[in-house]
C-alpha cells in the first residue's frame, strides 16, 4: 500500500507540475488580445492627417472651391491652404479621426484631386 500511496504522490505532484507550465501560458494570450484591441482603439483615436498633393490638372479655383466643399472652411483660408500645396507641393489640409478624414477625402477625390490619410 506504501508503494501505491507514493506512486499517485508522485503523478499527483508531476500532473500539478504540468498544470503549472500550462497555466502561465493562457494568461499571456488573453493579455495580447486586450492589449491589441487597446492599440486599435488608440489607433483610431490618435490624430489623422490628410494630405492634400499638388497636381499640375485642376486651376487653382477648383481646388479652392471643393477644399470649402470639402471642409467648410472659409474661401481665404482655402486660398491659403492651395497656395501652400502648390508652393510646397503638398500641405496637410485636415486632422481629426480617422472618419472625419475620409469624409473629407471623398469629397477632395470627387474632382480627383491627389490626396493621402496618414495616421
């Protein structure tokens, strides 16, 4: 009876020993997924940009125009905001999230106007 008590001791203590491996490692993965789903949602937080390019298609007049379209801004700063793409070849011309950028991009995209979201 001895032997028997110590025979199930010992897979008792090796079964514990092999739970004790596998346990640390399911926390880790549950950790992960938080953690990524935390930098996606910080992701989408974070300040976009959308950069508008200089082209040598559309007049200076369809770029100012559909920048208003595109951002309600008012016409002097969409001037301002022209001058600078066409001088410096290209200007970010909104930040906001990343949806508020692609609105805006699809309405710049509308006359094709070159157009890029950073993040």
């Amino acid at each position: 009876m001895k032997n028997d008590d110590q025979t199930e001791m010992r897979k008792d203590a090796a079964l514990f020993s092999l739970m004790a491996q596998i346990e640390p490692k399911k926390k880790p993965l549950v950790e992960v997924d938080v953690m990524e789903q935390t930098q996606e949602d910080e992701a989408l937080e974070t300040p976009w940009k959308l950069i508008l390019y200089d082209d040598d298609i559309h007049t200076f007049d369809e770029v100012i125009n559909q920048l208003i379209k595109a951002l309600g801004c008012s016409k002097s700063h969409a001037e301002e905001l022209t001058f600078r793409v066409h001088n410096e070849g290209k200007a970010v011309v909104f930040e906001g999230s990343f949806e508020e950028c692609l609105k805006r991009n699809s309405v710049l995209q509308e006359i094709q106007l070159i157009t890029e979201i950073k993040g």
